[in-house]
C-alpha cells in the first residue's frame, strides 16, 4: 500500500476477492491474496496516467496562449504526452505485465478449486458408497468382535458417516480410514 491508499478501502478490497473466491487452505488463499493485491495497483496505473496529464496542463498552459481557445486543450495533451511519453509508457507495460499476471493466477486458483472440489466429490461419492456395505457388515463384524475380541475393531458406520459431513475448515468430507 502507498501512504495515500486508504485503508479501509482496501480491507474492503480484500474481504470482497476473499468471499467471492472463498480460498479453501494457504495456497488458495495466497493466489486470493496475490490477485487482489494486483488488481489493487492495475487501478492506481489510470489514476497515475491522469495525474501525468494534470502536471502536463499545469506546466504547459502558458505554451499555447497564442492558439485557438477550442485548441488549446488539445495541443496541451498532445504536448503533455510528448514530454512524458517514457512515464506513459512505462504505466502501460506495468499495466500490461499486472494483467498478465492476474490473468495466470486466476487459471492457478480456478484449476485448484477444480482440482479440490474433484477430490472432495470423489471423497463423498467413496464414502456414499462405503456406507451402506458397512452399515450391512455391522452384525457380521459385531460377531466376529465378540467370538473373537483379539481381532479389535477398525471403524463403525457412525465413523463413516460423520466423515461423510463436511468439515468446517475446509469445506471437505474427512479422511476415509484407513483400515477395513
């Protein structure tokens, strides 16, 4: 942030990019981070290319005096653009490469999500399916344990199914167990 940004502003920034793309996990929420951070400094460059502008009018009203007063806007502009072509310019390749970059992350957090939202509808289909064949072996494994105590007991159909819940932190179905 520059001195003159407002801070407000830009909490508010950030906590509009956060909800609309609700980052799931410290890589999303970095790119989330990343991409209103550069969207915040590709609106200052119109501001700065105006500000530009605004010098050049002050500087060089006096030039064009002699000129038609419909005129003079005109020529000041294009004399203000001529003085200041290389600041310009700089602002539009900075513009340009702060596109790009936003652009790229954009496609990093869209295939993220993607790839996050696939796994956790793989989870769930695994786990809608695991849970009626245990919710079935119940009473078969319930025997087992009680003929033969010794083999232990791995998870139950309430485990299965409090897996099958979403999980706060991350919006995904907890982990499968590990041993049938």
């Amino acid at each position: 942030m520059l001195p003159s940004d407002d801070v407000a502003e830009y909490e508010h920034h950030l906590a509009a990019y956060a909800e609309e793309f609700a980052p799931v996990g410290l890589l999303e929420t970095n790119l989330v981070q990343s991409i209103a951070d550069t969207d915040w400094r590709l609106r200052r460059i119109p501001a700065l290319e105006s500000a530009l502008f605004a010098k050049g009018r002050i500087e060089f009203a006096e030039l064009f005096n002699e000129q038609d007063l419909a005129a003079r806007p005109h020529l000041i502009d294009a004399h203000t653009f001529i003085a200041y072509e290389k600041q310009i310019r700089n602002l539009q390749l900075q513009e340009a490469r702060l596109a790009r970059r936003r652009e790229k992350e954009m496609a990093e957090l869209s295939r993220l999500q993607a790839d996050r939202t696939a796994r956790c509808a793989a989870q769930q289909h695994l786990l809608a399916t695991l849970a009626p064949v245990a919710h079935a072996q119940k009473p078969r494994i319930q025997k087992q344990q009680q003929e033969n105590p010794a083999n232990g007991f791995v998870f139950s159909t309430p485990e299965i199914e409090h897996a099958m819940l979403p999980r706060d932190r991350y919006h995904e179905p907890a982990p499968l167990p590990t041993a049938f």
